[in-house]
C-alpha cells in the first residue's frame, strides 16, 4: 500500500484538478497553468503513475516514415482530426492537444511535439490517460499514403488494437474515418444514432483548407502567431465551414496575439490598421515574454525542421521498463 503524507496528497490532487481543467479545453495556445501542470507532473511522475482517469484517451502526434516532408503537416493534423471527432463521444474524456503539446516541450521533445515510440507509455501515464493512440505514416503526397495507429491499455501497457488505412492525401477525410472506425471498434464503443450523425460531419473535406489549419496550429505551437493567423485565414478562405480555423482565428485575436481585425478573408492587416494596434503590441510583447520564460529550451525550432531529426536528449530518456521495452512500434509495417 502506497503512503503519501498530507503535503503530498494535497498537491497530488491540486494537480489532478488541474488537469481536469485541461481535459475541458479547446483552445489551441497553450496557457501558463498547462505549462505548470506539465512541470508538476514530471516532478510527481512517480505518484502519478498509480493515478489514472477511466475512460480517457490521448492521442499522440503521428511520425512521419517518409522522406516526402510535405506530408509533415499530417504529423499533427491526424491527431487533431481524431481529437476533434472522438470529443463529440461523451462515453469517453479525450485529453486536449494542448496538453500533450505542453508536456512533450517540458520533457524536452522538442516544440514540435514528437514523441518516440518507446517513451509513449511513459506520457500516457503522466497524462494519467486511460488509454493511448499511437501511430505512424509512410507514402508520397503524390501517391498513396498509408497509416497505421495501435491503441495501448497503458496502466498494463498492452496493445489492444490496431487500425490501419490507405488512401490518397485528397481524401485525409475518408483516411481518418477508417482509422476512427476501428479505433471505436477496439474500445468497444456503443455509438448512438446521433452520435454516428455527428461522426458523419468531418473538419473538411476540403485536404488544402485541412492542411493549411494543421500548419496553422503548428505556427501557434512555435509562437509565430502572424504566419498562424495567415494559414487560419487561408484555411478559412478555401472552406468557409472549417469552425476550428475561425475559433483558432478567433483565439489569436482574444488574446491580443494578432490584430482584431485580422482575415475575414481580407488577408493581413493594412499599415494604418497595424499602426492602430501601437497601443496593444506593449501588452503582447510582455505575453510573450512570460510564454517563453516557461518554455523548454527547444521553443526557438522552426516549423520546417524534420521531425525525425529530432535527438532525445540525453539527460530526459526515462529508463525502460520491462514493459516499455517490449512497447509495438507505432506505424505501417516496414516493406
């Protein structure tokens, strides 16, 4: 039996509330409280790894196998796309993207948020998740991709199930579907009429609109707020529809990140209209600066900086478990 005195007790459910809170979320900028969260989870990982909320499920980046670094925007945007569709099941507590996000930048993954294969059991218990979603592509943007995600009971750390799909990049709608599908079917969800309605309505079907809201979010994640708001407003453009764009969109602008009137399908801001955000851009800046205080030493990669050339440091490999070493490889089968 496990004996925490009362100090450690408080702060292990001040924490755990905490979290609650993040489960909530929608928004796409992390926040100072995330950011403290993942600091308190890492330095409590210990007492965590006994602490796991029934029915949540993460879901983690996907990893690009290929050479083809077009197809990079996916690494994010199949995750997001997942989240999106698997948070309209109340049956089941999907942990927000921006909470992944902040936790893999404090573990030292890097702003891009990529996670090897061998170190996801270890997020999935400081998310104190349920469940994980792991998963990996290959192809061309020209040809045919084809994907691969396996689903981890992680308090055992077994595989469950795995969901595969093949398809070309103009129909990311159909390749998410199949792979929703299975996911569903591995955890044993019984879905209402309605709840497969909602499930029929995707982000887009619109792949650019889709691309452009994936290396929109991507830009937020690196703190490139004016090139965020640019994909968003594009996205939006190609698809009036996209509701994550416009709240994106919209969440820059309520944060004072980007101009008020930015997009609307007008494109950036005029001269007088940034002149007439002179009084703003003080209070911005300070943001910013306490963003970054917070932040790994990792914050400063650009987007366009392959994933997969990403080190782990050193100093932040958690040492395997027996189970973690014999954790499946996330992705397609290799040729």
């Amino acid at each position: 039996m496990i004996r925490l005195n009362p100090i450690k007790l408080v702060a292990i459910v001040g924490l755990s509330l905490l979290l609650s809170t993040v489960f909530a979320r929608a928004d796409q900028v992390i926040t100072p409280n995330q950011r403290q969260w993942a600091r308190q989870a890492i330095q409590q990982e210990k007492q965590l790894a006994a602490m796991t909320k029934p029915n949540s499920i993460a879901i983690l980046y996907f990893r690009n196998l290929s050479d083809d670094r077009t197809l990079d925007p996916l690494q994010k945007g199949l995750a997001i796309m997942l989240i999106s569709d698997l948070s309209k099941l109340d049956m089941i507590t999907v942990v927000e993207r921006t909470e992944l996000q902040a936790l893999v930048e404090e573990i030292g993954f890097g702003q891009s948020g990529l996670v090897d294969p061998n170190t996801a059991p270890r997020v999935g218990r400081l998310l104190q998740s349920q469940y994980l979603i792991g998963g990996a592509f290959s192809g061309t943007a020209a040809s045919e991709l084809n994907i691969g995600a396996n689903l981890i009971d992680v308090p055992p750390g077994k595989t469950i199930g795995r969901a595969e799909a093949k398809d070309k990049m103009d129909q990311l709608f159909t390749i998410e579907r199949q792979l929703l599908d299975q996911i569903i079917l591995d955890l044993k969800l019984n879905l209402t009429q309605q709840q497969r309605r909602d499930l029929g309505q995707p982000l887009s079907r619109n792949h650019g609109a889709l691309l452009d809201l994936f290396r929109g979010i991507d830009a937020v994640d690196h703190q490139q707020y004016e090139s965020a708001a640019q994909f968003m407003d594009r996205a939006i453009q190609q698809d009036p529809n996209l509701t994550l764009a416009k709240t994106s969109l919209q969440e820059l602008k309520d944060k004072g990140l980007v101009a008020p009137s930015y997009g609307g399908g007008g494109g950036a801001p005029t001269p007088e209209e940034k002149a007439g955000e002179a009084e703003n851009l003080k209070h911005r800046r300070q943001m910013l600066r306490s963003v970054r205080k917070g932040t790994s030493f990792s914050t400063q990669l650009p987007p366009a900086t392959p994933l997969a050339r990403i080190p782990q440091p050193p100093s932040v490999q958690p040492t395997p478990s027996p189970q973690e070493e014999e954790s499946p490889t996330f992705g397609p089968d290799e040729p």
